[in-house]
C-alpha cells in the first residue's frame, strides 16, 4: 500500500480506540506485511521502548497477528475483520456498563423521595434520536405506539430489530406507518399491530403512557421533542389514537 493514508481514515482510527503508536503500526504492518518488532519502531519513529506494549496491545485488540518464529514477526488482520471485532467488543463492553449503571445507579434515582419537575428535552442530531427511540423500545414495559410517517434507513436498522425482539414479551406495539412505508415493516405484521395512513405530519413513539418521542416534520425530522410531562404525553397519545381509529389496517 503506498497510497497515502487520509486525515479522516487515521481520525476513524482514533475515534476507534487506537492510540497514536498503534496507528502508525498498524498502517505500517499494512504497507509492509510482516515484519518484526525493532523494523516497525525503526520505521514509525516509535520509541523501542514502546513497540512491544503498542503491538501488544494492537494484538489484544484483535488488529494484528504474531508468528512463532525467533524473533516474532507481526502482520495485519484485514480492517474488516479487525472492526468487526471492535464492534463486537464495544457491544460487550456497552453491555456491562448498561448492567452495572442500570442496577446500581438507576435504583438511587428511582427512591428519590423529592421528584424533579417534569423533563422536556429538545434532541439535537440523528444520533441522539435514534439513541433515545432504541432506549424508549428497550426499556418499555406494558405498550409501545409509534407512529412513522416515513422510515429512514437509521430508523429501520436501529429500532425494527428491537422491536423483533419484543415478540416474547408482554409488550403490545402499535405502529402507524405511511402507505410507503408498509414494505419496509418486513413480517413484523405478525407480532404487531399494524396500520396506515395516505399521510401524516409528523410523528414519534409513546412508551407506557409514561413518555413521549415527538418527531415534527414529513420528509425530514426538523424538530425531535422527548418529555415525560404526563399532559404533553397524554395529548400525543390522544392524538395517536385519533389517526390510530381512522387508518387502514395491513
């Protein structure tokens, strides 16, 4: 590879988790193949010292591979495979810091015995969004109303699988969708309700009458509103139910 590598793929690196001496290490694994300790440190201006904690800890990450051989030589694992792994250990990672914060830290809230007034957040990005709609899906208890007008693709690859995995659950989902969008819903018909509508302003999801998620705009999300202000949360459900008793079911 003797292609320069770009500023945005070495600061992809970066937000990965890889430090500044496993970066250059791996790139250079990449451009050379194999090779050994002291030619990557000779090569990348890593200090000696440093070169077998950065290739090991770029071999505990799963990014590289080591020989046998005296002395050892390193060589790259494919990017795919190496992000693949990433990913897979962030979701673990997140997995255990959703356990430990849930159970320890959400009970402290919870037996607050003076509440705070009721919360309304103006989201800002599709991130945060999407992030608050998986946590609302996630964490719902007895029902679930969400209504789309039309289904981006972070939408569907972020919440439809989450709410696939709701079919053992004691959850009812109702989902209100544009006539557009009624392909997109794949075989989700069969563990919820589904409906649709020729059109709709706006939207958003209603989660145990407890909270709401509301989406304004038709083509393009141009406001994201979440509160668990129990009137705000009662208009939307209202509202809801409203187009829920005029649209056609599928």
């Amino acid at each position: 590879m003797t292609e320069p590598v770009s500023e945005k793929a070495k600061a992809a690196l970066r937000e990965i988790g890889l430090t500044e001496y496993e970066s250059r290490a791996y790139l250079h694994l990449l451009r050379i193949g194999v090779t050994t300790a002291s030619q990557i440190s000779q090569n990348t201006d890593i200090p000696y010292s440093k070169i077998y904690e950065t290739l090991n800890s770029l071999e505990k990450k799963s990014w590289i591979e080591t020989s046998t051989d005296r002395p050892k030589h390193y060589f790259p694992k494919p990017p795919a495979e190496a992000l693949e792994a990433t990913r897979l250990r962030l979701e673990d990672t997140m997995k255990l810091w959703r356990k430990s914060v849930l159970e320890e830290l959400q009970p402290l809230y919870e037996k607050r015995e003076v509440r705070e007034k009721p919360d309304v957040w103006i989201l800002r990005g599709e991130f945060d969004a999407i992030a608050k709609l998986k946590d609302m899906v996630q964490n719902a208890e007895s029902e679930l109303m969400i209504a789309v007008p039309v289904l981006t693709e972070a939408i569907v690859r972020g919440v439809l699988p989450l709410l696939k995995g709701l079919l053992n659950s004691n959850v009812r989902v109702l989902i209100m969708v544009s006539r557009d969008s009624v392909a997109a819903m794949g075989n989700l018909s069969k563990t919820c309700d589904i409906r649709a509508r020729d059109s709709m302003f706006g939207g958003g999801i209603i989660a145990d009458s407890r909270e709401a998620l509301l989406i304004l705009g038709e083509k393009k999300p141009s406001l994201v509103i979440w509160s668990d202000h129990l009137g705000l949360v009662k208009f939307a459900k209202d509202y809801f139910q409203h187009l829920w008793n005029t649209a056609e079911g599928i």
